[in-house]
C-alpha cells in the first residue's frame, strides 16, 4: 500500500492538544487522517490513517509519511505489526492473518528480505 496522500483542506476539524494540533481531515481520495498536526500542518506524531477500502494505518507519522511503529490493518482481518521509515516498511515485522497463521518478516525500504512461519 502507498502511503497516505498528503493532506487536503476537503474537510478539517481542529482540536487543540498538548504537542500541537489534532485534527480529522478528508483527503481528496476519500481517506480520512485523524491525530496529530505538526505547526506547519503536516502529519505529526501519533494518527490514524483510513483508505477508501477500508484499510488503515494506526502509528506514527513525521512529515506527512508513515514513520516509526504502527499497525496496518487490512479490511479482510489481517494485520500487520511493523516499523516504517519514510513510509515504507523497514526492520523488524510480523503479519497475523485472520485465519490464525503468523509470519515474522524482516523488511528493508519496503522489500520483504525474509520471512518465516511462526505459527
């Protein structure tokens, strides 16, 4: 999955919080952001991020990318557990399927380089 576009001004809600701004913004794909805004406006710090098709990215972002540790959920119940650099998989994951099987996968620049059956 691509990373979130970058945010538009389609529809904003501004809350005011302790490291910034936290706001729910519509994007011009239809993706809904709701969390932290740096000053500037771009994604800051911890968020959700909800794809058209149901999809979503709870973690953190730094300008306006996924970036740290989140979770992507996947509308068909699979989940994955990871660390994303510049919006793209990098380090350490692990991938559950809504069937019950779980992988541990080790990517780097969003190239899965390993992975193994854990369950």
């Amino acid at each position: 999955l691509d990373g979130p576009p970058p945010p538009t001004n389609n529809a904003t809600k501004t809350e005011p919080s302790e490291e910034g701004q936290k706001r729910t913004i519509v994007t011009a794909e239809g993706g809904i952001y709701k969390g932290d805004f740096s000053e500037a406006g771009k994604r800051e710090g911890r968020g959700e991020y909800i794809w058209p098709n149901g999809d979503r990215y709870v973690g953190d972002f730094s300008n306006n990318t996924k970036n740290g540790n989140g979770i992507l959920y996947f509308s068909n119940g699979d989940k994955r557990v990871g660390v994303w650099k510049g919006d793209k998989l990098h380090g350490q994951a692990t991938y559950y399927y809504s069937g019950g099987r779980i992988d541990e996968e080790v990517w780097e620049e969003d190239n899965k380089t390993s992975e193994k059956r854990r369950k």
